[in-house]
C-alpha cells in the first residue's frame, strides 16, 4: 500500500526563491535516493507565494521516516532560519473511498 505523507512550510517574507531551491537542491536528491520513494511534488501557493505544500508518495512510513537520515543535519538547521514556523506533515492512506 502507498503511503501520501502531506505537508506544509511557510517562508520567512522574502526567503521564498531560498527555500525552494533549497528542497529543489538538498531536500528532493536526498528523498530519490531514499529506499521506498516513489514521487515528491513540492507546490508553491499562488496568491500567497510564502506558503508551500509538499506531497509525497512512499512505500511505507519507516521508509520515510528513515530518508530523514540522508540529509545532513546542518543542512536542515539552516534551512529552519529561512522558514516562519516549523514545517508539519501527517501520513494519509488510499482506503478505497472515491
């Protein structure tokens, strides 16, 4: 069963083009390389650019939960400064319901 794992960041005002190319850059080559990966779509708010939202398709939750130990730890740290606000996501699952 795939596992959708949803989130959301928002940027500090003005800090938008950084931390997109930031997750272009560190945070999506560390996820491909990552057991259990299946596709990852980071998605920019129209009218309220400091807003992202990423979705993420994953074999399972440890699998995800392990990729976490492909990105350098000082790499994530200076990320942090760029966003207003810890990042959040929940794990959702496809129960058949149309």
């Amino acid at each position: 069963m795939t596992i959708t794992r949803i989130g959301e960041m928002k940027a500090q005002n003005g800090q938008e083009e950084a931390v997109r190319l930031f997750f272009e850059t560190v945070i999506m080559p560390a996820l491909d390389q990552s057991a259990g990966m299946q596709a990852y779509h980071l998605l920019q708010n129209r009218a309220e650019p400091t807003r992202f939202i990423f979705i993420e398709l994953w074999d399972s939750i440890e699998q995800h939960q392990a990729s976490v130990n492909n990105i350098d730890t000082r790499q994530i740290e200076s990320v942090m400064k760029l966003l207003a606000g810890k990042p959040w996501g929940e794990y959702y699952s496809d129960n058949g319901v149309a």
